[in-house]
C-alpha cells in the first residue's frame, strides 16, 4: 500500500470517523434547540423589524457541526502534509500472528489491547482520536469491515515493565485479548533505571500472555531528543527487547529504527513528528506509526490467508 493510497483511504475514513464522534453532541444540541421544548402559545410571535434586529446568532447545534468538519479536515490531511515513508534497509524481524490472522481471515471479532505508558496512552497527541492505538483501530475496521475490531488503550504515562507487569492480569488477561501490543522502555532509559531484572520481567509477561492463548508485539523506545541522550542506555534497551522477541519467536515492531530513519535518513527535523517536550509523538508521528503497524498486521493476515506456511507467514515491521 503506497503512502498516497493510504493518505487518501485515511482521509475519507477520518472524516467518518470525526463526524460518528460527533454525533451524540450534535443530536444532543439540536435536541436542546428544539422548538418542542418551548412552552406552547395560542399567539403568532412578532416578527421583528429587520432594520434593527441584530445579526442571527448561529445553534449550537450549527457550532457543533462546524467543529466536525473542522476536526475531520485536519484529521485527513495529518498525513497529506508530510508523507508517510517507508523505510530502506532496516532488517526485518519474524514472527507469526496466526490468532489474529486466523479471526480476521474467518470475519470473528478481534480484541487488541495496547499496553504501555504515555506514548500508547497519546500524550503529544491533539485528541484521544489521533493517539495510535485509535489510529491503528480506524485502519483495521476499514480493511475489515466484516470483523468487529476492539483496539482497547492500556497505557498508563510514566509507568515501566515492573508497574505492566504487576497490571498485567486486570488490565490486560481478564479481557481475553487476541493480541496484545507491548509499548516499553522508554521511561526507564530516560531515568536512567536499573533494568537488570527487566528481562525476566518481559520474559515472564509475555510468557503469560502467550499462555492465555494471545498473540504479541513488542514495541521498542521511539528514537526523540529525550532518548538518544542516553545512548547507551537506549542501545542497550533496544537489544534486550530483540532479543526477547527472538526468544519468545514473537514480533517486535522497531519504533526506534523507523523514527531514526525518520530523521537521520529522510532529514525530517524533529519538531516534525515530536513535540516540544523532546520526547513524545505529535499527530503525524502516531498517525505514520500506527499507519506502518496496520500494515504488518494486515500483511501478516493476507500472507496466513494465502497458505503459506512457516516461516513464510511472518509480521515484520514495513520497511520505511
């Protein structure tokens, strides 16, 4: 799927999704408009004199609308303005997403809980509806229209793998996902955290994950200010997050590969997919991050539905 494709596909699927956001408060206001609620009267009204009323004043109902379209505009063309690009050259990682594959391919519905901190919660984002687990939900409901698709955000700011962990069961088991995407490390890289015990930490959730029969992704540090000032720390946290997919033959999506790429190989400055703060994702940055995850998702879905056999099935993150 090229960028533009997608960009054009997102744009009308936004601006559905933007108005359907808004309708409660749109049929809420023209109720509250209404002249039935007014007190009946046996009398015609005055008409008043044009010469001197003052200019009509528009509903809420007429504001709430105009808000719609003004969201739904913006929301379209987040990705108009800077292109999603796909990366060259990254390796790709391989794993198999045969749960999700096999519910999509036989139209059931699908459960996919986002777990993680801010950066799967949205901060940086303008609204709840561009954070990448909404964005990622839009894009699988258009390609799968036939499937009811839950995308349910579990990302909880400044926590790390000990405090996901210790949530993992109410916050994640005990709605019997399909798929869980694993949003981590970050916070711990830029405090500087012992993580000598996160490994078996990561081990031992995703090993329980797994055993409620779910699949799982991984999803590694974004590459911003705030996070490559700690190199080493951050090189270190991306290679025990590889190594743990490679471990557990589960999918790591590399979050900070494809924001490197962003900005070291397409020289987009940062202030073009991060905000002020140096370290979270503005629109753009969780519109194309969550553009790319969809597509290994539905990658990996069309490549099960084919036949194909292991490895030939894998989820490997599109290269950018």
């Amino acid at each position: 799927m090229t960028s533009r494709r997608w960009s054009g596909q997102a744009a009308r699927g936004l601006v559905l999704t933007a108005v359907l956001l808004l309708v409660p408060a749109l049929a809420a206001a023209q109720g509250a408009a209404s002249p039935a609620s007014a007190p009946a009267s046996s009398t015609s009204p005055a008409v008043p004199d044009s010469a001197t009323s003052p200019p009509p004043q528009k509903s809420i109902a007429g504001k709430t609308l105009d808000a719609a379209k003004t969201a739904a505009r913006r929301a379209g063309d987040i990705l108009t303005r800077v292109p999603c690009l796909s990366a060259k050259g990254a390796a790709a990682t391989t794993a198999t997403l045969p749960r999700v594959a096999r519910k999509l391919n036989a139209r059931a519905p699908v459960t996919i809980v986002a777990l993680g901190s801010s950066s799967t919660q949205g901060y940086g984002s303008s609204s709840p509806a561009y954070n990448y687990p909404n964005r990622l939900a839009a894009q699988l409901r258009r390609k799968y229209p036939h499937s009811e698709i839950n995308v349910i955000n579990r990302g909880i700011g400044g926590q790390e793998v000990p405090q996901m962990v210790a949530r993992l069961q109410s916050s994640v088991l005990d709605v019997h996902p399909d798929l869980v995407i694993w949003q981590l490390g970050t916070n711990s890289v830029v405090r500087g955290d012992d993580n000598s015990n996160t490994a078996a930490l990561v081990e031992d959730g995703v090993s329980r994950i797994q055993a409620a029969g779910a699949d799982v992704v991984l999803i590694d540090p974004q590459y911003a200010p705030a996070v490559t000032a700690k190199k080493e720390g951050a090189s270190r946290m991306v290679k025990l997050i590889g190594d743990i997919a490679k471990l557990k033959k589960i999918a790591v999506f590399p979050r900070f590969e494809v924001m490197r790429h962003w900005h070291e190989e397409e020289k987009m400055p940062f202030d073009t997919f991060v905000t002020a703060d140096g370290l979270h994702m503005n629109d753009w940055g969780y519109a194309c991050f969550a553009q790319l995850l969809g597509d290994t998702i539905i990658r990996s879905v069309g490549q099960l539905k084919a036949g194909a056999d292991m490895p030939g099935y894998v989820m490997s993150y599109r290269p950018m």
